[in-house]
C-alpha cells in the first residue's frame, strides 16, 4: 500500500496541471478577444479603401468622363470603328475539356 502523502502528492501535482492548463487557455482566449478590434479595424480601412476605388472606377468609366477624354489631343487618333470592322464572335457555352 502507499503512503498517504504520495497520494496526496500526486493529487495536488494533477490539481496543479490542471489549473495551469486552465490558465493557458484563458490567456489564449483573452489573446484572440485583445485581436479582434484590431482586425476590425483592419477589415473597416479594406472595406472604405474598397469603396473609395470602386468610386474612382465608376467616376473613370462615367460616359462624360469618356467623352472628355475623347476630346483630348493624346486621344485624337482613336477613332470609331466602322460596321464592316467590328467582328462578332457567336457566344457558346463552357468548353468542355479534352478527354
């Protein structure tokens, strides 16, 4: 039979792996809670940077825009092309692969 104090030993060296593991992991909870107003803040500037490029590209692309550029002297030799130059191609669907 064993002693009474190893048992007790082993009692307390168990509580105290427990407790430690308990403690690791509300630091790695308390760490991922402390990053996640920094990643909101980062997901916040992609999405106003998104927006903010997606205006940029609508203001370029705006007809007036296109026909201010139209007008320019770096622009003057684009012409329209004429009907008997435009060439159009049949859609179809996905091209299936190879066998």
């Amino acid at each position: 039979m064993k002693p009474p104090l190893f048992r007790i030993l082993i009692c307390i060296l168990v509580a105290g792996l427990t407790l430690y593991a308990h403690i690791e992991k509300n630091n790695e909870l308390v760490e991922l809670r402390l990053a996640i107003p920094l990643l909101n803040r980062d997901v916040k500037a992609a999405q106003e940077e998104n927006m903010r490029l997606q205006y940029e590209i609508e203001r370029f692309e705006s007809p007036v825009h296109l026909m201010e550029l139209a007008r320019k002297p770096e622009f003057s030799h684009l012409k329209y092309p004429r009907t008997t130059d435009v060439i159009l191609l049949p859609q179809s669907g996905p091209v299936e692969a190879a066998q």
